[in-house]
C-alpha cells in the first residue's frame, strides 16, 4: 500500500501577514484592557511548559509482584489489572490481588508463566492474557481460575503473545504471537491463523508484535521487518511509501498501532520514532517525534494513547513518555527525574492506559505511575537542576510580579528564578555577596525601573540585562528584608528591626522602630508586610498592624484585644486584600480577619472565619481574591478556598492538584493570566481559578473483594451496589473490602460502614486503613450493609453503596424448629411452673404457721414492751411519758367536744425525812402504797400515774374544778389516814395537792403548770392540804 507525503500550506503574502500581525496586537491590547474586569479567556495555557506532571507510583511496596510493569487494562467493574514481570495483580487503590506462578496466588488460581505481556478485558468480566511463554490465558471470574489455550493446532501460532486487539465483530479479538496473528472468538473459544495464508505478502515475517483494527475494518499488522495492512477481504500487503523517510519508518519493526479521533493510524517503529497515516492513507513525519533525531531518541515506541483533550502519549522504551499535542503541535517528554520523586518513575514504558475517571496509567520497569489530568485546578512547579524549566531551588520565599507581567520567584540560597510566561522561558538567577546564602523574600520596582530585591541586604537587577548590583543600601547590608515597597522617590523596606525608609535620591535613610513607651510608635519591629490603602500606609507586624495616614505623624496601631470580640483576632498578620465590593481580607495566624465595610479611618470591627467556619488551620500565610470574589488562602499545611458572600470554606486536596503541603508567610501573587501563585516549602503552588476539568464518568464505591469464614467469594459474586451477599448456615463471619474506585488521594477519602439492622452508627474507618466491614457471628436473617466515601477539595462529596446480607438459619433456626422449640419450652414452662406452685403453696402453708407463731409471740412482745415502756416500774402505774400522752389525747377530745376536764397534782410532804428515818426501801414502801390508794379511788375513765420522784398525778375526765377539788380531798384524807407497815415501823404520811380545770383552747403545759402553781401554794401555805388554780 502506498503512503505519499502531503504538500506543505502556502505562506501568507507578506500583506496579509502584516495585517494579521496587527489584528494580533488590537487583540493583545484589547484583552489586556479588559483583563482586569473578568477572568482570563481560555486558549493556550502559558503555564505548560512550567507544570510539572505529578505521578503517583504503584510498585512492589504495595503489593506488586515485581517493579516491571508491562500492561494495564481495567475490568467492567472498574478495578485496575497490572501485568508484571513476576505476576499479574489486581488492584484497587489499596489491596492487591496477585495472581502468579506460586501455589499461593490469589485463591489458589496459577498462571501458566508469570510474565505478562499483553491484557483486554472482556465484556462478561473475564480477561484474557498474553504471557511470554506460557501462550494466552483466559482468567473465569465464575471459579477464580485461569482457563490456558493450547499453543499449535487448535489453539495460538506460538506461546509468546505479544498483544491482544479488540476486532469490531463481537467476542472477537487479534493475537499478535512470535508466530504470526491469531484470531479467537471468545463466545466459543476457537481460535484460527490468521498471517501466513496463500496470497499474504511474501516478506510478511511471522513475528508480529502488534496488531490492531482500524474503523473501517482494516487490519493493521506490525512484524519485525514493517508495517502490514489486509482490508476487508483482501489479504496482509505491505505499507509502502514514495517518500523516503516515511518508507524507511515502515520498513522499520512496528511495536505499536493506534488509531486517533481523526481517523489517522499513528504507527510506533522500533529506532525510528513515531508518525501516522491519515484517512487517505498517506504518511505523515512530526517533526521532533519522527525519525531517529526525534524525542523518542531511537527507543522503541511501546504503545500510544490519545487523551480526550487532544494529547497523544507515546511509550517508549528509555526515554520515558513522549506527548504530543494536536491542537499546539506542541511536544513534550515526561520522564525520570533522579531529583523530583513525583516524576515518572522509570524511562522504560510498556503501556499506557486511561481509566473511565480519567487517570492515565503508564506501565514502567519501576512500577505502574498513574497521573491524573483532571487535578490540574492546582499545579505544582518544582525544583529539579536537571530540567530548563525547573525552580533552581525548593523553597519559594517570595513572589512578584513585574511590570512586563514576569514572574519573579525569590528563593533559598540566594536564588531567583524569572518565568516569562508569554515565552515560555525561565531564567535563574544567583545573588552574590551577602545575599548568596539567604533567603529572597521581597521584590519591588524602583523609581528607575529596575528590580530591587531583598534578601540580607538589597541588591539591584536591571530588567532587560539581568545584571546584579549587591549592596545598594549598605546599611542594610546585615539585616534581613522581609517587605519592600514603592512611594514615591522612597523605598519602604521591613525587616525584624523595624521599618526603614530610603530616599533613592538623598540617599537617606530612616528607621522607625517600636518605643514601649510612645503609643503611635510601631506597634513592632518585625515589619512582615506593607500594604498601600487609601490615603494611608498599613504595615503588618506579628504584634498587630500600624497605619501611617498621609501627613500625619505616628501611627494608628490595631491589636488584639481578648476582651473585644471585634478586634483582630491575632497580632501576627499579613496579607491584605479587597474584593468587589471593598470589604478588606486580612490573614493573621488565628484566621481570616475581615471588615465587611471599610472605612480608612474606622471603625476598624473584624470579623474572623475560623475552624468554626472549617479552616484546617488557623495559621493563614497568604491571602489571594480572584474575579469571581473567592478567597484563596495558604496556611501553614494547605491551601483553602473561602466564598465571601457566605463564608463557605472548601479545602483544597489532592483531587484538585494540590501536592504541596506546607506554605511560606507573604509569599503569593496573582499572574497576568489571573492565575493565583502561592509559595511553600517544596516548590511553587499555582491555582486555576477557572479551570474546569474535562467529563469524565463518575467514580463507583464498589465492593471488590467479600470473605465468608474467611474463604474468598469468586469474583463473579461479588456483589456490585445494590446486589446481595448470601451466606449459607455455617457462614457466620463476614468480611467485605471495598474503595471508590477514582483511584485518587487515598490517603484524603473518609470510609464508614454501618450494617442497619445491628449498627446503631457508622463505624468509621482509621485513616490510613483499608477499608474493609468486617463481622463476626451474624444471627440468621436479611440485613442491609451501607458503604460511605467522602472526598476532599473543591469538588468534595459524598458517596454511598448499598448491600444486602441474607444469613441463612441453621436447622435449629428454622422457623417451624423454633416454633416447636417455642410450644415445647412453653408446656414445660407452664408444667414447672405448676409443679412450683404446689411446692410454693405447701411451703407456704407452712411458713404461715411459724409466721403466724412468731406474730403471736411478737405481738405478745410488742404488748409487754409497749407496757413496760409506758409503766412506772416501781408503782406499776402509767409513767409520766405514756400519762402525759394519754392526757394529751384527753386534752384533744375536749377541745373537739367541749367536755370539761381536770389535772391534779400531788406530792408526799416531808418525804425527805421518810427516807432519812426509815430508808430507802420504806420509802418506796411508802411510794408503792400512795400509788395504790390513789388508784384505787379513781374512776373508771380516770388517768392515774406517777409524775416522777414522790408527786402523782390524776387526769379527772369530765370533772369541773369543784368536783375534782373534791376528790382530791378524799384522796388526801384516805391518806392521811393511811398507816404504812414497813418491817417494824409505822409511817403515816400527808399530801399536798393542786388541782387545774382545763380552759379552752390551754395546752398541756399550761394546764401543768396551773397545777403545780396550786400545789406549791399548797405548800407554801402548810401542806396537807388541797388548792384549786385560778381559772
């Protein structure tokens, strides 16, 4: 088949491209001119050729059988499957699945030959495999097993595959073998020769290292001495060219066949580069990619992938990664770099492979690398001495922009690299003198035009020649420069002694530091920032803020005030900006200060958006606004963007680009293109305000592995959301992995897991841990399984899968089983509970007759105690306590029924002498025979008792003071009459006696007391003898 060269466009009339070139500069002029009012418009990205492609590795520490990785497919279910070497894994973003030679591959499943060549996935999951000697394989999800195809009659042209293409038929696909090209159709596993027929080209050698359809059906065929080509129909004829250069890279072995979105066949050669064909088959080189000058540098090209972008990869064999740009013609190696570990990891690649969420994958000697187009919101320029468009040092202290809209970036050691965005170059600088070992930390354009940097010192950069002058300020030549900035013929400069004005006409220099004991001096010596407000000066310290308004002397200071809420929220501060709507920005290292209306000369009231508001970190080092009036902040570990409307915060991740950890105080800047810069310790961070990542499907929370009893499910049964999971009566034990399969920032996605029916919350899984829902000893029944991710960064979110887990009973957990186990437990519940109740009403009977016993005796007890407690013991009469009490109850009947009552008191005269003369014992005689006469004269209803020592008492129910004066008299004189016999001697005794009729409503006590009035007057007026109370 003939391929000729295309003829080149014709040139532009010199007319037309003066005209042109006009049109191009009213463009220029008119865009800048608007540039301020709204974000950048897109078209080529100026940035390119200064963001540095971030890989992430996939090797042997994490699972990988061997650090030579040679083919990537993903499955139906979206898991990664990476032919190695040593073995083919499975991998789902933090296990892996290895399937090899060993007996102790993945569920018992072995390959026939450990080195992989070539994978497809195939529609009913399944996948089949080239290996290197061991012919195809065909992996059965269904068993876990791998099904080996013969290699001869019946089976493959050779066992060395090296690829495997899908052919438009279905279940079909092309095997490129060391013996020719096969075909299988996979529906009923034959396979058929397909190179090597009567009527195929005669120099058609049979080993074929690539094979590949094309839309309309023609059959591609790369073999060790070409390019092959059979169309529908027809036979294998080979690819030839009238151009020279083309012919001779056909001619060459072809390693890798692809065709693109515009219908080309790009065509990969062993020494010779790479090119393609186009629809009317013509040939076409590229320069830097074909020929054996080219990028490819005489490796051989391995396989191509286009992006949906418009970018076609190419792998080679040694230099890496080769890209080439349709739409800018623009061509770029992505490769190892021994000083950047986020390089590709090795030279040497096997394949590429883009999965449905946009990662592209390359297979290298030294593991699988994954980079991820869509996290370019945010991009990384890092620091390399190996590359041209590399920072010269890691550290990016300071950042500014000139008036010619370079970027100037001031670094460690002296360092300062200039990116001239609109030519795509960078320039490294180094500082000499005292400034050759600090840190760059401030810029600013002196009055003549040129750029003064600060580091230890100032020194001077003429903007066209580049060259250096150190020491323009030799009295700044020891101190360290933080800020600088331009009034006038005056040059502002910070430093951690204070502020310092230089006139650079006079010379002159003056310092203004901080004085304890004058208030308008600055509020401190560390003079971090200086912002131009209106009609004012605002100089950021770590001890608050001093402003210096136009003409007046000393300064305002702002502090923080812990008994002001309104006040700044912390005194070390920095950045300032304002919106669209003039609301001031402030960082401090307790948040973001602002002032929703600025007033230059207050009141200064902030508010603050803090961890409350969801800051990862309070410690805010730079501030930046973009048009659309969005926040973006640099913290001491992250970046951070803030709505100002609502003060919604979203924290950048590793989704979004963000690599870049930790960040340095000021060292920001927005770039002519309204992209947003931010300088951290590892290199420089740039934000895409207005980048929008390209469609791709959005990623599944999946389940990719489920043990019962710690035996693994074939893979066919593992269930995809919303399916089930059946475990069998002996299947107790349950243990489901599962990952969002967007194979992004593992380390930055949140799992939990809850089980509905036994979780009363989500168990959350540790960081750092796979995820994985383990349980043990499920009861029989249905339960549904919730799985959880949650994402980090500008586009965080949350997703959820759904599970079903049917526990089958064991027989005993049979419905009808436990239904009879039910009725059998409740006839013998009921028969033991009636035996127990003949027991218990027997063992009561019994108890109530001791009860009853001891209650008598108790009672009886009770009776003798209450008794004893209420019974003189001597008289055997009521003591004072229990007569009082029963007075009491008299008392309380007469004052409810108005029936009058009488108390009496009475007391032995000249006992004393009783006792002197006859003793002790004749004085109780004497007590004892007092009490009985008393008692024996007294009514029925009459209270008698002793009151204590020789006095009696007598309560007269009923009896008005005349008729209990009465029987007091009789008493007395019964008394008086009475001869005590006590051993031998005789003893007659008199009484004296007091009586009280009750009055209504009198206490006892009172009554008492009327009593024992009337019988000391009966004493006091000779005794033996009675006296009524006064009423």
């Amino acid at each position: 088949m003939p391929v000729d060269r295309p003829t080149r466009p014709r040139r532009l009339s010199s007319t037309r491209a003066r005209l042109a070139f006009l049109l191009t500069c009213l463009c220029l002029v008119v865009g800048f001119a608007v540039h301020a009012q709204q974000a950048p418009a897109a078209g080529v990205d100026p940035w390119a050729v200064f963001e540095t492609a971030w890989f992430d590795t996939v090797g042997v520490t994490d699972g990988l059988p061997h650090s030579t990785t040679t083919a990537i497919v993903q499955d139906k279910r979206g898991l990664i499957w990476i032919g190695t070497f040593g073995g083919l894994a499975r991998f789902d973003g933090y296990r892996m699945q290895v399937f090899g030679q060993e007996p102790d591959s993945y569920a018992g499943a072995v390959l026939p030959d450990s080195y992989v060549r070539a994978l497809m996935p195939l529609d009913d999951g399944s996948l089949l495999i080239g290996t290197n000697a061991g012919g195809l394989v065909r992996f059965d999800p269904t068993t876990s097993r791998f099904h080996v195809y013969p290699i001869g009659p019946g089976g493959t042209s050779n066992g060395k595959i090296f690829a495997i293409a899908r052919s438009h038929q279905p279940n079909v696909y092309w095997i490129a073998t060391e013996g020719g090209i096969d075909r299988i159709d996979v529906g009923n596993d034959t396979i058929t020769r397909e190179s090597g027929r009567p009527g195929d080209a005669h120099d058609m050698l049979a080993r074929t290292f690539v094979v590949a359809e094309d839309k309309v059906g023609n059959l591609w065929a790369g073999a060790n001495n070409g390019l092959f080509v059979r169309h529908p129909g027809g036979h294998f004829e080979r690819v030839v060219s009238t151009d020279p250069a083309v012919d001779e890279m056909l001619h060459d072995q072809v390693w890798a066949i692809r065709q693109d979105s515009k219908e080309r066949v790009w065509i990969g050669t062993g020494q010779l580069g790479a090119f393609y064909i186009d629809a009317q088959g013509q040939g076409h080189q590229v320069p830097g990619l074909s020929g054996k000058g080219g990028m490819a540098r005489r490796r051989t090209i391995r396989a191509f992938h286009e992006t949906p972008g418009g970018v076609l990869w190419a792998a080679t064999d040694g230099a890496g990664v080769v890209t080439y740009d349709f739409n800018t013609g623009s061509l770029r190696t992505l490769s190892h770099d021994a000083a950047m570990p986020s390089s590709l990891p090795g030279d040497i690649t096997r394949d590429i492979y883009q999965d449905t969420t946009g990662n592209i994958w390359v297979a290298t000697e030294l593991g699988a690398a994954r980079y991820d187009p869509n996290g370019r919101k945010v991009f990384s320029v890092l620091p390399s001495p190996l590359e041209t468009h590399t920072l010269s040092n890691a550290n990016v202290h300071g950042v500014f922009v000139d008036p010619r809209g370079r970027v100037w970036l001031g670094l460690g050691m002296g360092r300062i690299d200039v990116l001239d965005l609109s030519k795509g170059t960078m320039r490294h600088l180094q500082l000499d003198g005292e400034q050759a070992e600090r840190d760059v930390q401030a810029f600013v354009v002196a009055p003549d035009g040129s750029i003064w940097a600060g580091a230890q010192g100032v020194s001077r950069i003429d903007p066209d020649t580049f060259a250096l002058r150190s020491s323009m300020v030799p009295a700044l030549d020891s101190r360290l420069i933080l800020s600088m900035q331009r009034d006038g013929q005056d040059i502002l400069i910070g430093t951690y002694d204070g502020l310092f004005r230089y006139d650079t006409v006079t010379g002159v220099l003056r310092q203004m530091r901080h004085d304890d004991a004058d208030p308008k001096s600055l509020v401190g010596d560390q003079v971090r920032h200086i912002v131009r407000m209106s009609g004012a000066w605002w100089y950021a310290t770590i001890s608050g803020i001093s402003i210096a308004y136009d003409g007046e002397p000393g300064f305002t200071n702002l502090r923080h005030d812990p008994a002001n809420p309104n006040s700044l929220p912390q005194d070390y501060t920095g950045s300032m900006v304002f919106d669209s709507h003039h609301r001031l920005w402030l960082g401090t290292f307790g948040g973001i200060a602002y002032l929703e209306k600025f007033n230059p000369r207050g009141p200064f009231r902030f508010g603050v958006i803090g961890a409350r508001e969801g800051l990862a970190n309070t410690k805010i080092n730079a501030l930046l606004i973009d048009h659309d009036d969005r926040i973006w902040a640099s913290m001491a570990n992250g970046v951070a963007m803030v709505e100002a409307g609502s003060h919604r915060v979203f924290d950048l991740g590793v989704r979004d680009g963000l690599r870049i950890p930790s960040y340095i105080h000021r060292s920001a800047a927005e770039a002519p293109g309204g992209e947003l810069m931010f300088g951290g310790l590892g290199g420089l961070t740039v934000v895409r305000p207005y980048w929008t990542a390209p469609q791709a499907a959005p990623a599944r929370l999946e389940i990719t592995h489920v043990a019962i009893n710690d035996k693994p499910l074939p893979l066919s049964q593992v269930p995809e959301d919303g399916g089930r999971i059946k475990l069998d009566s002996d299947g107790r034990n349950l243990r489901v992995d599962f990952a969002l399969l967007d194979y992004r920032a593992a380390a930055e996605t949140h799992y939990a897991y809850r089980m509905e029916e036994t979780d009363s919350a989500w168990n959350e899984v540790a960081h750092n841990i796979p995820p994985s829902a383990i349980y043990t000893n499920l009861s029989s029944g249905t339960y549904t399984l919730r799985l959880r991710a949650t994402t980090r960064g500008l586009d965080a979110r949350t997703i959820e899968s759904t599970v079903r887990v049917t526990v089958t009973p064991r027989w005993y957990e049979s419905v009808w089983t436990q239904l009879a186990g039910i009725l059998l437990c409740v006839g013998a519940f009921f028969g033991l509970v009636y035996l127990r109740t003949l027991y218990l009403r027997r063992r009561a009977q019994l108890l109530q007759i001791q009860v009853d016993a001891r209650t008598r005796d108790l009672k009886a007890a009770n009776e003798r105690l209450a008794h004893l407690a209420g019974t003189d013991e001597l008289t055997g009469s009521l003591n004072r306590r229990r007569f009082l009490e029963q007075a009491e109850r008299v008392r309380q009947g007469a004052a409810n029924d108005g029936i009058p009552f009488s108390l009496v008191l009475l007391d032995i005269d000249d006992f004393k002498s009783v006792n002197d003369t006859f003793g002790h014992l004749a004085g109780d005689t004497v007590i004892r025979e007092t009490m009985r006469v008393i008692s024996s004269m007294c009514r029925a209803d009459d209270l008698a008792g002793r009151f204590g020592g020789e006095e009696f008492i007598l309560c007269l129910p009923g009896a008005l003071a005349e008729h209990a004066l009465d029987i007091t008299e009789r008493v007395r004189h019964a008394l008086g009459s009475l001869v005590i016999v006590h051993g031998d001697y005789r003893i007659r005794i008199t009484v004296s006696a007091g009586v009280a009729m009750w009055r209504g409503p009198e206490s006892l006590n009172s009554l008492l007391g009327r009593a024992d009035e009337a019988l000391y007057e009966a004493k006091n007026e000779g005794r033996n003898q009675s006296r009524l109370a006064g009423l």
